[in-house]
C-alpha cells in the first residue's frame, strides 16, 4: 500500500486528499461523505489532520487507521510537536506501526493559545524536524535514545510542510533542506494560488536538495491546492495567514463575483480554482487536495 504509494509520488502522477477529523467521537460521518462522492476511486491517498489551531478534534491516528480499513488506500496521517514529548510521540508511533500506519506528516503545530480548551499548554519539546530524526531512528530498528527494539518496525514514510511564500525564498530553500536532510520523503505547501508561485517553489525545492546524491535526492515537493469559493476566505488568507500569497486578481474577480451573489461568487471561485488545479497538474502532477471536508467540492474539482 505505502510502497506504491511513495512509487506514485516519485515516478508518476499523485494526488492526496485532506480530511479533518471532527469535534465527535466517531469519524464514520467523513467516511459516509467520501462514500457518497466515490472519492477513495479519484485520489491515491489520504490525509488526516491532527488538532488543527489547536482545536479538540477526533484523534489523526485512529482517524488513519479506519480511513485505511475502509477504503484499503495509503493514509499520511499528521503527529504535532505541539501536544506530544518525545515519549509520547515514540509512544504513538509504535502503536500506529502495529496497525499499519505508516505515513506521517511531521507538524511543529499551531500556537496553544489559539485552543479551545481553557489553560491550554504546548509542549513543544522542538520542532518537527524532532519528529522526522525520531522516524528515522526507528527506521534503524532503535528509539531515539539508542536503544535497540526487539522487533524492527516496519518502515514509515515521513512527510513535512512548507509555506507557499515568502518574501525571500531562499529561507524556504534553507527549511527545505533540512527536512530532506532528516529524510523526509515528501514536502506539501502550503496553498498556492498562482501558478508562477508553484513554479519558484519547485525552483527552491531543487536547489535545496542539490546536494544530495543518495535516497534523499527522491524526496518530491507537492503543492497544495485548497480552492477559494468566498471573497472572504481569499481576504482572509491574502491578509492574516503568513506564508500564502493570493493574487489580486483572485480578490478582484471574487470582488465583482459577490457584488451579484452568492451563486455567481461561488461560480467565479470554483472556475479559479478549478483552472488552477488543471495548470498544476499539467505542469507538476503532484498535489495534495484541501476543502476542509468540503467533499461536494473535491468531488467537482476531480471531476
């Protein structure tokens, strides 16, 4: 399951689909969803979120393992350094690999004080590249402190993020490699807009992997698509969220959009959107798809 995976990602076009676990005990409402658009034949893989903002949320990891049993598709499933130490992260590890979850994304995750939970502390021990030294350890067949386990875990592919964006990019380029140093196999920006932004981000990307001549240098950068429906979310964006660059033309044609409702704002979105994904694909075929469990409008973009 993970090995073609990874093979689909290197050689071949891929494509992921984010899902956000809910404020629930149960995540057969997201499964239901999927089911109802056949999404699991259009994608490759999965995705799950893990506490994004610092929300309470259902758990990734089981999230993970039922997404995987029901659909029998690959499932990267996202572990913050923001609510784990070093035991507990190790911990979750070695229970996932038991039940076959093997992808991870390795996140520094959001700010504790953003949480809806009151008095909420972060432990943040480091930051995610923690994370990806702690999968590489046990890829060796030892936990982090040296010490051998009795039985090998089975290989885990870690995955990381980027920002879409940044005033310089060469910092991007200095992020980039040191997550390809501590191997990761793939890295997901954030949300692009503008098919020049993905084409300078594949630049950094390859100058920050240049160096490397043995495994590392298959390590892929997949761009995020989350498509914009509202003039709102695209200002929201443009004006709060570092590390994501909305073009004026975005914001321009949503504008006009919703200055004659609703249908024709969520119409002129999906168009931008959709054009978008396509430019991609035909330029980089390697994208990882956010809708904040919006899956009618996953359904429409993979259709």
């Amino acid at each position: 399951m993970f090995t073609k995976l990874i093979e689909k990602l290197q050689n071949e076009d891929y494509i992921t689909l984010e899902t956000t676990p809910s404020h629930e005990p149960t995540f057969d409402t997201i499964i239901s969803n999927i089911k109802k658009y056949d999404l699991c034949k259009k994608i490759d893989g999965f995705s799950t979120t893990d506490n994004p903002l610092a929300k309470l949320k259902y758990n990734s990891l089981f999230a993970a393992v039922k997404l995987q049993h029901e659909f029998n598709l690959p499932v990267i499933a996202t572990m913050s350094m923001r609510d784990r130490n070093k035991i507990a992260l190790q911990s979750d590890l070695l229970g996932a690999n038991d039940f076959d979850v093997r992808a991870i994304l390795a996140l520094t995750g959001d700010p504790a004080h953003m949480s809806d939970q009151p008095h909420t502390k972060g432990v943040f021990e480091s930051n995610s590249n923690m994370l990806l030294e702690i999968i590489n350890s046990f890829n060796n067949g030892m936990d982090f402190s040296g010490k051998l386990f009795k039985n090998k875990p089975k290989e885990i592919y870690p995955f990381s993020v980027v920002n879409s964006y940044a005033r310089s990019f060469k910092s991007l380029e200095k992020k980039m490699n040191k997550k390809i140093k501590n191997k990761t196999v793939g890295i997901i920006t954030q949300p692009i807009y503008d098919i020049q932004n993905g084409k300078q981000l594949l630049e950094s990307f390859k100058i920050a992997k240049e160096e490397f001549t043995d495994e590392r240098a298959k390590a892929q950068l997949i761009l995020g698509i989350f498509p914009i429906t509202k003039l709102r979310t695209a200002q929201f964006l443009s004006s709060h969220v570092p590390g994501i660059y909305v073009p004026d033309s975005w914001i321009d044609a949503l504008t006009k959009a919703s200055k004659i409702g609703e249908d024709e704002e969520y119409k002129v979105g999906m168009e931008l959107s959709s054009n978008l994904l396509k430019e991609v694909r035909e330029y980089h075929p390697k994208v990882h798809l956010m809708t904040a469990n919006r899956f009618d409008i996953a359904n429409e973009l993979l259709n």
